[in-house]
C-alpha cells in the first residue's frame, strides 16, 4: 500500500505515503525499465549538466519543489502514484535547459530537444 490517499495520511497518520507513491513505477515491464532510464538519464544529465553543475542543493529544491507542486494538484487529478509524473518532470526541465540539442526517435526522426 504505497498509494496516494490523503484520507489516510490525515486520519491514520500513515505519512509514509507522501513519499512512498513517487517510488513506485508499476510492476516490472518493458514501461518500467523505460521510465527507470529516463528518470536516471534526465537526473544525471540536468544535475551534470550547466544549470546545477556543483549545486546539488539547488537541484534537491527543484525535486522538492516538483513534488510539492505534484502533491497539490494530485488530489483533484486522482493521480495515486506520482513516480511517472516526476519523470515527465525531470524530462520537460532538462529539455527546455537544452532547447539545441539535437534527438532522435528510433535513429528515424530528427527533432529539437523541446518537443
């Protein structure tokens, strides 16, 4: 029960919940390694990279702000794991820092980092 109830966080005081749902990326599967990848992939380029560069405290805000935001606006989304959201987070973020970079999709299609 890692779930996203906030019923439970305030009545039965299970707080762990705030933290455990951003944990969970469903069961083991071809979408689970995908989203492990992109997760670690966009966090390692964007803490590396040119904006947090030797500021791991200013990236740690930016993760805790994120997931503050996402746990606002969970309870009228009813969003019960926000692991994939915090993924996209980590996408979006590294790719309006790298607006050029080249990417491609498959080796076939060519397109700016934003899209």
């Amino acid at each position: 029960s890692l779930y996203l109830n906030y019923r439970l966080i305030f009545e039965k005081h299970e707080y762990w919940r705030i933290l455990t749902n951003f944990f969970f990326f469903g069961m083991p599967s071809l979408d689970f390694v995908f989203h492990m990848y992109f997760l670690v992939r966009y966090c390692r380029l964007l803490e590396e990279g040119p904006s947090f560069r030797g500021r791991s405290a200013d990236f740690f805000i930016m993760l805790m702000f994120g997931a503050s935001i996402m746990l606002a606006i969970a309870p009228f989304s009813s969003v019960l794991f926000l692991g994939y959201s915090l993924t996209f987070m980590m996408v979006y973020v590294w790719g309006r820092r790298n607006e050029t970079f080249p990417m491609n999709f498959l080796g076939l299609f060519n397109f700016p980092a934003p899209w």
